[in-house]
C-alpha cells in the first residue's frame, strides 16, 4: 500500500460501499475502500441486482404445504433439504408450522408489507443522497414511522373502549408512544434531552399538522378562485402560528425536559436492544392472552 493518507475509509466494496465512496469522492475527500475480496463480489454481485420490493409475503404461507412436494423432487427447484440437518431445523419447522394459519399469515403479511414500504421510501431518499443516512433528521423521522408501524396496533388493542372519545384519545396517545419508542435512544444520544410533555405536545401537533395538510390539498385545488386561495392560506397560517406559541408555551413549562447529557453509540445501542427485547415480551405474552390482540 501506498504512504497516501486519506480523509476516509470505507470498508467494504460492495453497492452500499462504493456508493458512499463515489459520495465521499464527489465531496472532495480522498477516499480508501477497503475490500478483501473482488469489488462487489459478494452479495452485490449474488442478488442480481435486482431489489424484489414486491416479496412481501411470510414464507408461512399455507400454499406451501401443497408446493413442498413437487419443490423437493424438483432437481432445479427453490427448495433443498439436507437430511443430516434436519435435527438442527426441526425447532424451526415447529414454529413454521404453528405459523401456517390465514389469521397469522394475513398479520405477518401486512407488516412486512408496512415495514418494505418504508424501507422503499428510504430508499428512493437515500440513492440520490447516500449521506443522508447520517442526518439527524432523516434518522428520527424513519425511526418514529417505523416505531408507529410496529407498535400502534399493539399498543392500540391493549385497551379496549367503545367510547368514540376515549377511542381517539387513546389513538394519539398510541401514536405518541409508538413514535417516542424509537426515537428517544437518538435523542439522547445526539441531544443529551428528553421532553417529558411529548404526550401533550402531540395533541396539538398532529391535529393541527393535520389540518395543515388538509388545508393545503385545498389550497392547491382551489388556485382557480384566489380569494378563496387566499383565505386558506391565511387559515394555514393562523392555525401554523397557534400550533407554535403552544409548543413554545409548553417548552417553557417546569421540568418540560430532562437533561441527562448524552449517551454513547454504545448505550444507545443497549437501549435499543432493551427496546424490541420489551416489544418481543410483549408479543410473546400478547399471542397467550387473546385479547391483548
């Protein structure tokens, strides 16, 4: 090796190594890509290339009980089972079977379907703009999509009322702690703060962003009548400057956020651990008590 010194290492040569080299390169920096083998040899070279963004069904899949056969006689097909292995994945079948109903085969379904979403939404975001991976915002907004999708429902069918009200109420407030499940490890860890009237907050926040949005869609389709436009847009700006001053009220509220300086990668990573550890307690007790459903 040369006695260059480089600005920045990249380790590993696959599609996500040299996209962010070619980034860091069209930045300015000088870039060493480390690779052990041959640039994109390994699974950037095994996949084809092609990204199946349509695979969003549970190998659980009671249709697979009826293609087993013809696949495993089939010298060219998808499956091959090694007997002398069979012992080590017999745990593994137990639960595939156990798994092999419509009900969990439509659960298991609609949440990779949710989770593959925004993992394509990432993606559209990040091909253009490699780095943006390591913007704060970027992180927090994904993370708080993806606490929603995977904790709403949960949390939502832990209560149970038939009060329209309560409904809603408890509905935002699912919203709130789903959000903040996978986001606060990340505050701590870039600000050093946690808000502690994040509940209160958001009761504001999502009806008026909502209103907002809505207000918006509006605007745009009334750009034939511009008075019409026009008091919209003044509408969105009241309701925008409301939104603020509570926010601002709020922040300025005693103990409205505990400063507990920040935490490592390290911790950050244990708390996030300890995170999906409690979700995965949680699913388990859910699938023994029918109506934590």
């Amino acid at each position: 090796m040369s006695s260059q010194i480089f600005s920045a290492a990249v380790v590993g040569g696959g599609i996500v190594g040299l996209s962010i080299a070619l980034e860091l390169q069209r930045c300015g920096e000088s870039v060493l890509l480390l690779e052990r083998d041959t640039v994109c040899g390994g699974a950037s070279y095994g996949n084809a290339g092609h990204i199946a963004t349509e695979q969003v069904f549970p190998i659980a899949s009671p249709d697979v009980l009826k293609q087993l056969p013809k696949m495993l006689l089939d010298p060219l097909g998808p499956l091959r089972l090694d007997w002398k292995y069979l012992p080590k994945i017999t745990p593994w079948l137990f639960s595939l079977l156990y798994n092999l109903t419509p009900k969990r085969f439509q659960h298991s379904h609609r949440a990779l379907m949710a989770l593959n979403s925004l993992a394509l939404a990432a993606l559209v975001v990040l091909l253009p703009q490699p780095m943006m991976l390591w913007d704060i915002s970027f992180q927090l907004s994904f993370m708080a999509v993806a606490g929603i999708l995977i904790a709403y429902k949960p949390l939502f069918y832990a209560v149970y009322t038939t009060n329209r009200l309560l409904r809603w109420a408890w509905g935002m407030i699912c919203i709130s702690l789903s959000a903040q499940m996978l986001t606060f490890p990340l505050l701590l860890h870039y600000f050093g703060s946690f808000a502690t009237y994040f509940l209160l907050t958001n009761f504001i926040v999502i009806p008026a962003a909502t209103a907002i949005l809505y207000l918006a869609l509006l605007a745009f389709v009334s750009m034939l009548i511009p008075a019409l436009q026009t008091w919209i847009i003044n509408l969105m700006t009241m309701i925008a400057g409301w939104m603020n001053t509570a926010v601002t009220t709020i922040s300025q509220l005693p103990y409205a956020a505990i400063d507990s300086g920040k935490i490592s990668i390290l911790q950050t990573i244990c708390l996030y651990i300890a995170v999906f550890s409690l979700m995965r307690i949680y699913h388990i007790i859910s699938e023994r008590h029918p109506l934590l459903h």
